[in-house]
C-alpha cells in the first residue's frame, strides 16, 4: 500500500515511534514529509534510475526520507554510519550517489564521501538546524506536501556487510510499476510473519541492516507502528516490549547472549505478554542460546535465512527447530541444490556450495561483472556463497561461508561447529574461530574469545578450553591456540568480520 492510501487510512496513527521521549511520526507526517523531499529530489534532477545515498541513524525522522526515495524511482543507498571515513566514501562513490542525506553526527563521514564522490551533486543535514548549511529542513520549507506527478516505485541497493573484505553492492531490477505496489516477495514475507496493520515491531538492529529494512519496510506498508532505538541495549528492549506492547521482535543472537545474561531478576521485571513472535537471523544461533531463549519465552521463535541479495528466504519454526537443531528451515522462494566445486549435484546430506534456483529475484553485484559471474551458474542457480547440507526431509542446514574454510591437513574443518562448542563453555560470552598459515598442515584451528566477566584470561583458561572443545568433538577440530580479547569485531548486524581477524593475527 503506499503512503498515500496509508495516511488517508490511517491519519494520526504512529508509524514510527523512538524509545527516545518525544520522537516519533505518525502516517500522516510520513505522506507530508516524504512527499516534500521527493519534491527536492526532483528538483535537483533526480529521474527514474539515478541513485541517492544516506547515512543515517535509527530514528523516526529518517523514514521520510528513505520513502521519498521509493515513491520516485531512485535506487536508495544506506550507508552503514560506523564505517571509517575511507569505507564510507568507497559506498557512496562506488554506487553513484548523485544526492546525499546524513545526520549531523555523521558529518566527517559525509564531509569524506563528499570529496571523492565525482558523482555527487548536493549534500543535505537530515537534522540541520534552519539558517544551517545543507540544512533539509530550509530546503523543503514551504514547498508541496502532495505526491510528485511522476510518482514511480524505486529499490534500495544496499551493500553486503563486508565480512570477507570490500562490500559489495547487491544491484537489483528496478520495478516498472507505480509506488505502492506490492511485489510478490513482499506479500509472502509479510504473510510468513504475521504482519497486519496491527503489528507492533521492534527491530534493534541498524537501519542501514537489509534485515531490519524488510521489517520495516513490510510493517509501514501495512498500517502497523515500528518501534526504534538509538541503539541496542537488552533491559531497554525488554522496557520497551512492555511499554508499547510489541508484538513482533526482530533480533540477532548477539542480542538474544546479551538478553540472558542479564540476571533473572531483570528479566522478571518486565512483562513481555503481547509478544506474538519473535524472529531472529543474520548470523548463526549456538544451539545453547537458541534453547535458552526458547524456555524462556516460548515456542514463538522463528529463525529466518536469506542474504542482502534476496535470492532465498527460509525459515524454521521453534517446533521445526526442535525436532531439527541447528536448521534454517526449508526454503519458500527458491528450491536448495548442493553441488561439489564444479557445480556437480551432490546427494541428500552432502555437504558442499548452496546454490538456489528458481530464485524469486534477479541481481548484480553492482561495478563488479566477476563477482555477479560467480555468483551464477550456467545452469540458472544463484549463490551466496554459503556451504551446508540438505536433509532427507528438505531442511537446510549451514555450516559457513565459503571464505571461511578452514583446510587442516586436507581436511576441511567448519568454523562455526567449533564456535557452537565454545559457547558452551561457561567462561566464554563471545568467540570467532579463523584459520591460521601453517607450514606443516595448511592451516590451523585458532581461537578468539571473549571471556565473561570476572574471567582471568592466560594459559590456563586456554588449556581448560581446548580441552572442553576436545572432549566434544574431534581432536582435529579443536584450537591449537587461543586469543583473548575484550571484544571481537562484529557489525551491528552481529555478523563477524572473521577476516579482520585473520589479517591482524597472521601479521
């Protein structure tokens, strides 16, 4: 639906609405707000095709601008806002940003992309204040609140998360349609989820995540209100849930570890009934985590699959999920084939490349022919790079990314069964396994943890580790060796940037 029929539906209603005190816009500010910026777009010369970048924060205020670019055809770049300023300006060069829109507080950041954005034309403060430079607010003041006449629906290009190096642009085909009209994966996503008009979400995670874009997107197409905050912070999650009655939670594991740990009495302070279903995806769940979160809030937790380039969505229920540990469910909009290396089709429980096909959605790595080339197969399947099994049953289970292999002695080793392991270690809150050069066996099994608090890190943690990792699983599999640090490096999505890892420890 678009925003139009939404505001005359649903006037006054809050469509977005902060944990922040005082922040929030209803359906009706959404139509007026978004109209007049696309009022701006255009009159800066912005047509069907060309493309907009914004760095921006999860606030309510920034949804008008990111609508503005759906209902006027462009392609809407959202810049991950915790990037150094050289990875910034890569995104908003790399994708052909004609226009910019940023937050005041990420003004370096724009200043940055600015300079070495040949493309870029304009730079706007989202929250400028008025007689400021490049303040949004001057520049739409007075101007029309109605729909532009050449209304047209647009697409976000968005980048994938960088966890093997450079992002890449994930390209789709531009709609030929009007704004407002509902794709065939955005019916079957909002069916899969159960979401109506009246749907309460909280999706902590960043608005520039394709993820938390999706929920978003699908519950302001519907009527319903998303809930926003600044940032993640596991009471306030649980003080929101109570507090606006949220229906739908869309989280990562890193949250769901940061949401036990909280202590009990914590957690029963706050009343948590209007919870309907909560979702979680973009990175794999420890089966530990995964059960804990089930005893505590119930059968309602679904784990979805898909990527940045949408050529897959899967999802398992808790009862599915029950009965088969550590699945991500069995695919709705494409059909699973496992090949070897050479795209040779490998038998039920096999473990080698997912490729998909019949995909619901076509795409290109934007500025990159070679990676789009192997992202495709001869024979129509498409890739994200991911290596799993399929069992008898048509469940699909990961075991990583390709990238991440680990070949120890010719044998590969998957470095998220190790991780599994680890988490189970009580003096363990966090942990990235990578491989290491080495002469004798190709590569090594290392370990990077984090410990919980009160642990006293040093030799003695890491030979009570390794031992537990062995005690489960094959000794091959285990670390050789063990890292401590106070924190690893993941995004906001709770992917891990494993490559960061493995550059600074093989330095």
């Amino acid at each position: 639906m678009s925003t139009t029929e939404l505001a005359r539906k649903f006037g006054d209603k809050p469509a977005v609405v902060s944990t922040v005190a005082g922040q929030g816009v209803t359906y009706r500010e959404l139509e007026e707000r978004s109209n007049a910026i696309a009022h701006l777009f255009r009159r800066e010369g912005l047509g069907r095709g060309d493309h907009v970048a914004m760095i921006l924060g999860n606030r309510p205020d920034s949804f008008p601008a990111i609508i503005a670019a759906m209902r006027t055809g462009l392609y809407c770049t959202l810049v991950n806002r915790n990037l150094s300023p050289d990875e910034a300006a890569y995104i908003v060069d790399d994708c052909g940003a004609r226009l910019l829109v940023h937050e005041a507080e990420f003004t370096e950041l724009a200043e940055r992309s600015a300079a070495t954005a040949p493309a870029l034309r304009s730079r706007y403060v989202l929250d400028g204040e008025p007689g400021t430079a490049g303040s949004l607010c001057d520049a739409v003041r007075g101007g029309p609140t109605t729909p532009v006449a050449d209304e047209t629906q647009g697409a976000t290009m968005l980048y994938s998360s960088g966890t093997t190096g450079r992002p890449k642009g994930v390209l789709p085909r531009l709609p030929d349609a009007p704004y407002g009209t509902m794709t065939a994966w955005a019916r079957w996503f909002a069916d899969d989820k159960g979401i109506t008009e009246d749907t309460v979400l909280v999706s902590p995670g960043p608005i520039y995540h394709s993820a938390s874009l999706a929920w978003a997107k699908s519950v302001l197409g519907h009527g319903g209100t998303h809930i926003v905050a600044p940032k993640f912070d596991a009471e306030q999650l649980l003080a929101a849930i109570e507090r606006y009655g949220v229906t739908h939670l869309n989280a990562v594991p890193t949250m769901f570890v940061r949401m036990l740990r909280l202590p009990e009495s914590v957690r029963a302070r706050y009343d948590l009934s209007s919870l309907r279903a909560v979702f979680h995806g973009g990175a794999a769940c420890p089966i530990p985590v995964k059960r804990a979160m089930i005893d505590w809030l119930g059968p309602i937790i679904t784990e979805y699959y898909g990527g940045t380039e949408g050529v897959v969505d899967s999802s398992i229920t808790t009862e599915e999920w029950l009965r088969k540990p550590g699945s991500v469910g069995r695919p709705a909009t494409a059909v699973v084939r496992i090949s070897d290396d050479g795209v040779t089709e490998l038998p039920v429980g096999a473990t080698g490349t997912i490729w998909f096909e019949s995909s619901s959605r076509d795409f290109e790595y934007h500025n990159d022919d070679a990676k789009t080339r192997e992202a495709h197969s001869p024979r129509g399947w498409t890739t994200m790079g991911d290596i799993g099994h399929v069992d008898e049953d048509g469940y699909l289970f990961i075991a990583d990314r390709r990238s991440d292999l680990i070949v120890s002695g010719g044998v590969n080793i998957y470095p998220q069964e190790v991780e599994d392991v680890l988490m189970e270690h009580p003096d363990v809150v966090d942990v990235a396994v990578v491989g290491l050069s080495d002469e004798e066996w190709g590569q090594m099994v290392h370990a990077v943890v984090k410990p919980a608090d009160g642990v006293e890190p040093g030799p003695d943690l890491e030979a009570r580790i390794i031992a537990f990792v062995r005690s489960r699983i094959a000794h091959f599999k285990a670390p050789r060796s063990v890292e401590f640090r106070s924190d690893l490096p993941r995004l906001e999505s709770g992917k891990l940037q494993r490559w960061r890892l493995r550059d600074e420890a093989e330095r």
